[in-house]
C-alpha cells in the first residue's frame, strides 16, 4: 500500500495548451479558470505581448497573448482563443492562447530538463519537456511570463 501511495505522490498534472502550433502545459495549480476570448481594453506604452486589460469580478488583470510572449509571433484573432487565468505568488494574469486540451498526470521522473536552457539572467519560460506518444510538451514556468511589475521599477 505505501508503493501505490508512493506513486500518487509523485505524479503532477499540467494543462495542455496550444500557442502558435506549438504544445505546451502549465502546472493545473497555477490556472484559476478557463474563459472564451473576450475583448480587452488596451492600454498604452504596454509590454508588445500585453493585449490589455480585463475586469474580472473587479480585479483588473493584465492579457498576455503567450505566443507573443515566447516570441512566436501575435495569436490571429480567432473565436476559438481561450484565456486561460493563472495566479502566482499573488498575482494574476490571463494568457491568450489557441486551444486548452486536456489534464494530464506525469510523474516527476517523466519530465525531462530543458536541454537549451540558459544560465543568465534571463527567465527561463521553459523548465521542462513531456514527451507523449506522437508529442513534446514543454513546461511554462508561469512566473517568467508574468508582465514586469511597475512597482519594481519604481
């Protein structure tokens, strides 16, 4: 019985997503919710992958467009776009991607390190890789991608 405990302890589960053809999957921990495209307010002099702006139950959270962000050019407008709520260290923000697709379960020792990631200052976005069956996931560190807080810079 301790084996079988054991192995659900290790087991993670991520969110797949789709940004610019690409797969990707974010800690099931980190989304709040999972909302259709709904128009944002813009605002000026923001980050390029910052779309804006949205009220959500009167918190005002920043959009970024998460193909944007991962330098793969802006999302096309589409009807199908979801955003995806995400909260970390107390912050929330929603980002624009193509499709959610399904939860997934891994356990620690399937998720391979990034072999192209870098040790300078930069945020890494990329922590880890899933490969399943026919696909390579890549897992988002979801605080690499948060818009940089105006508080900080000042």
């Amino acid at each position: 019985m301790t084996e079988t405990t054991s192995a659900k302890e290790s087991l993670s589960e991520f969110v797949s997503l789709t940004a610019g053809g690409q797969g990707f999957c974010v800690d099931i921990h980190t989304i709040r919710e999972i909302r259709s495209w709904t128009p944002v307010t813009m605002l000026p002099f923001s980050e390029p992958a910052v779309l804006g702006v949205m009220n959500l139950r009167g918190a005002v959270i920043p959009i970024v467009d998460l193909r944007e962000r991962l330098g793969l050019g802006p999302t096309p407008e589409g009807r199908r776009n979801v955003i995806v709520i995400v909260t970390v260290s107390n912050r929330t923000m929603g980002l624009l991607v193509e499709a959610v697709s399904e939860i997934i379960s891994v356990s620690s020792d399937a998720i391979l390190p990034n072999p192209t990631q870098s040790v300078e200052t930069q945020p890494a976005h990329i922590v880890g890789l899933i490969s399943q069956e026919d696909r390579m996931l890549r897992v988002l560190d979801i605080t690499g991608l948060l818009p940089a807080d105006r508080e900080d810079a000042a």
